[in-house]
C-alpha cells in the first residue's frame, strides 16, 4: 500500500508540534513540581532508618516531564521514601534493564527486588502508589 504525501506531511507535523509542546512545557512542569512537592512526613529516626533499609531494594524508572512518573514521585516525597531513580528516557543503560528485565518500556515502574535478588516490575502509577503505602504503613 502506498502513502500518500499529505498523509506523510501530517505525521511529520504532529510529530514535531508535539515535540515542540515538550520541550516548552516540560521545564515548567519540572518547576511546578520542584516548588510545590509535598513535605514528607515525619517519622522518628528509627523508624525512618527500618524504612530506608526496606525501601534500598527499590527503584523507580521514570521520564522526568511524565505526568505519572510526577504523580509518583510527589508520593515518594510525602511519604518521606528514599528510593533510587533512574531516567529510562535519557540513559540507555536504565532503559536497556526496564526493556529487558521488566518486559516493556513503560513508566512509571518499580522495580522491586526480594531478599533472593529476585525482581518484580511493578507498572501504573496507581499500583505503585498503594505498594508504596503499604509499606510506609508496615514499618
């Protein structure tokens, strides 16, 4: 089947319109974030080091201007979690592992890893959310 021209043409421009949206939006998201993040909840010393040892064997692969992966980290931060993050948009190593490992490339996703070093992939910012609850709850 053939493409017609026009119908190229149109891709081409949504593509960069969108683009163009991303690259202006993008740093005002990360600026809204940045000055509106959430203050974490106050734990005492103890209790925030049993969660900090529980939570090391998370990580968070994320886009940095993905509406969800925000969603996700403004929790992590009211939470008061300490857990790794890594950019599966700009590094090639993190999205390599959240392709290979996790099955797809998609974010926001969790990566959990049990006492055996076995992984889970946890994907949807909802999902996430209410695990990572959960175990603010437990400790």
């Amino acid at each position: 089947m053939l493409t017609e021209p026009g119908h190229t043409t149109m891709k081409i421009f949504f593509r960069l319109f969108f683009k163009t949206v991303r690259i202006v939006l993008g740093p005002l998201l990360l600026l809204w974030e940045r000055l509106t993040l959430p203050k974490a909840i106050e734990r005492s010393p103890a209790a925030q080091a049993r969660l900090d040892a529980i939570t090391r064997n998370l990580v968070l692969y994320q886009y940095k201007t993905c509406p969800f992966c925000m969603k996700v980290r403004r929790r992590i931060a009211r939470l008061g979690l300490n857990i790794e993050k890594r950019d599966a948009q700009y590094d090639a190593t993190s999205r390599t592992a959240l392709e290979q490992q996790g099955g797809q490339i998609k974010v926001p996703c969790l990566r959990i890893t049990d006492a055996n070093d076995q992984h889970t992939w946890l994907y949807e910012s909802n999902a996430i959310i209410g695990y990572l609850e959960e175990l603010a709850d437990f400790s």
